[in-house]
C-alpha cells in the first residue's frame, strides 16, 4: 500500500505538472489534486497497517523482514543463488517463476488495460509493480534475518578496555 499510495501521489503530481487538457472530462488540477491526496491517505494507510502486522507478526512469533531498501537490494543476488542451488527452501520457486512472469509483463506492450487510457491505464502496471516490489522486497528482508541467524553469536564489546 505504501508503494501503491506513493506511485499514485507522483501520478497526481506528475498530472499537476504537466497535463494541461482534461482528464476524462474533469479539469487536470482536479485528477492532480485528487490523484496526489488519494495518494497521500493510501501511503499513510500502508504505513499504519504495514507497523500492526508487524507488531502482530512479533507477538506471534513469526519471523519479520529486516533490513533496509539497500540491504535488501545487495541480499537480492544471493538471495537468487541459494534458490537456484536449491541451499535456501523458505523461498518456492514457483515465487520466483512469478516474479520472472511479472517482469515479462511489465516490459511487455501487451497489458489488460491499454495505456492509452488516461490514469486507468497504468493501474494495471502499477498494481504489477507493486506486488513485484512488494515481494522481493519481503523475501530478501527474510533472507537477510535468516543469514544473521546463521551467523554465530557473540557478545558485542561493551566498552574500551583500560589497562591499568
């Protein structure tokens, strides 16, 4: 949801800037402005909802992704290496067949709602997208809290030592 809300926010924006004529018989500042606020409330939403699952993923017990964006982008390769090796099972690999057909689709000109299409035309990307960012985004957060479990334990430095 976050993804989605900020990719309809830069639609809207994107919509202020540079349309001039109307869109689907409403003024362009009216879908800018409408596109951006929706925008706006759907990224808070996922915020909000995206912090409950995780506090009840945590209650629970589950395991939650870590990491961040760039952390999860450097664990991606290897992520992908264990997978093909067959090392790493938490990921199927129908997931990845699923990625790899999302790929296709959104590099493809053929889609179920053609762009040309004000606005509703690339919702149908963007849902893609989002899911596709959404996924590889998970999986490599879980990835990366299984390689910093695998790693042996020990105890941080608790300061510097002095001799005396």
């Amino acid at each position: 949801m976050v993804y989605f809300g900020g990719l309809l926010g830069l639609i809207g924006l994107l919509t202020l800037l540079v349309r001039d004529d109307d869109v689907v018989g409403l003024p362009a500042v009216a879908v800018g402005i409408g596109l951006l606020v929706i925008g706006v409330g759907v990224g808070a939403l996922g915020v909000v909802r995206r912090r409950a699952i995780r506090r009840r993923k945590i209650a629970n017990g589950e395991p939650v992704p870590v990491g961040n964006v760039i952390d999860r982008a450097k664990a991606l390769p290897r992520l992908l290496r264990e997978v093909r090796r067959g090392t790493y099972a938490d990921l199927p690999k129908s997931r990845t067949f699923l990625w790899l057909l999302a790929l296709v689709y959104l590099i493809s000109p053929i889609d179920i709602l053609p762009d040309l299409l004000p606005v509703i035309g690339v919702t149908d990307d963007a849902g893609v997208a989002v899911w596709l960012l959404t996924s590889v985004s998970t999986a490599a957060g879980l990835y990366l809290r299984h390689e910093r479990e695998q790693l042996p334990h020990h105890d941080p430095p608790r300061g510097r030592r002095t001799n005396p």
